[in-house]
C-alpha cells in the first residue's frame, strides 16, 4: 500500500515506527522474563497478606463474641450466662467462620479477678462449675485466642512461608 499525503505518495514502510524493529522482539521476552518473577511476588504478597488479615478479624470477632456471651445473661431462668469454660471455648471456635480451621484455635478464660484482687485463674461471670470464686458486677473477664495461620498461596521467597502467629484478645465486664 501507498497512501497520499498533502499530493505526495508515502510507501507503507514509511509510515511504521522507526524506534522498534524486528529484530527487538527478542530483547522484549528477556524484559519481560526478568520483570515476571517482581510482579508475581507482589501479586502473591498482595493475596496472602489480605488472607492472613481476613484471618486476623475472624479471629478478633470470634474473641468478642464468645466475651460478650460470657458476660451477658442468657434468659435461662436462673439469669445466668454460660456456665462452662468448655461451653466458651467451644463457642469462639465456631465464631472464626471459614478462613480460620476452628479446630486449631487455642482459648483461654481468664485469669480472672475475684473481689480481693487476687488471680483467680480461669472463670467467669459470676461463678464457673469449675470452682472458680465468685464475681461481682462490673468484674472484667478476659479471653484469647491464638492461631497459627498458614499461606493461603506458597511463596517462593524464603522466609516468608509462615507459620504466622495470630492472636486476640477481648476484655468484657460482667453485667449481671
């Protein structure tokens, strides 16, 4: 093809860029060969920090939800709340909801403070079956949980495979 401009005939081969050849087609795979593995890195990196975080809040809403249980009553007719450490435990694994293998997770109750001050180790709100003392009103009970969280997609950079440690915790006042 030739085409015509301002009366003057140009050849097709005129009209290509004069900067790429060719012969650079070569140079364009080696470029992009060497920029693959950055932005696969950083593609990966992206995924799996956006996992790890996603785990992090079903973890931190697990804890207070399972806290908040714990320190509200019920309605039973007695007025208390859950009376089983094991009945808490149980409760904040199956809150994780799916990015977290609720059969991994790690909770504790307490330590607990009694009316004097001192440890009671774990209870509740107000008196656990466990034995644990008495609590009054406005008695704060702590739980946490920690999970060991793994890579959604494996990386190829070393060191940065886990296992991650996560952990939450929640402080409630009991109110009743």
């Amino acid at each position: 093809g030739t085409m015509v401009s301002r009366g003057r005939f140009m050849s097709s081969a005129a009209l290509r860029p004069r900067g790429r050849r060719h012969e650079d087609r070569g140079a364009q795979a080696v470029e992009f060969a060497l920029i693959l593995p950055v932005l696969l890195a950083l593609v990966l990196g992206i995924i799996n920090f956006g996992y790890l975080f996603g785990q992090q809040l079903a973890l931190n809403q697990a804890v207070r939800e399972g806290a908040r249980m714990a320190v509200v009553p019920t309605g039973s007719p007695a007025g208390s709340s859950v009376d089983e450490l094991g009945e808490i435990r149980l409760f904040v694994r199956n809150s994780t909801g799916g990015l977290v293998d609720k059969d991994r997770v790690e909770v504790t109750v307490g330590p607990t403070l009694v009316t004097d001050g001192n440890a009671a180790g774990e209870g509740g709100c107000p008196q656990l079956k466990t034995g644990t003392p008495a609590r009054s009103v406005g008695q704060p009970l702590t739980i946490k949980a920690a999970y060991e969280a793994r890579l959604l997609v494996p990386t190829f950079i070393p060191g940065l495979n886990g296992p991650f440690n996560l952990t939450s915790e929640a402080v409630f006042r009991c109110e009743w």
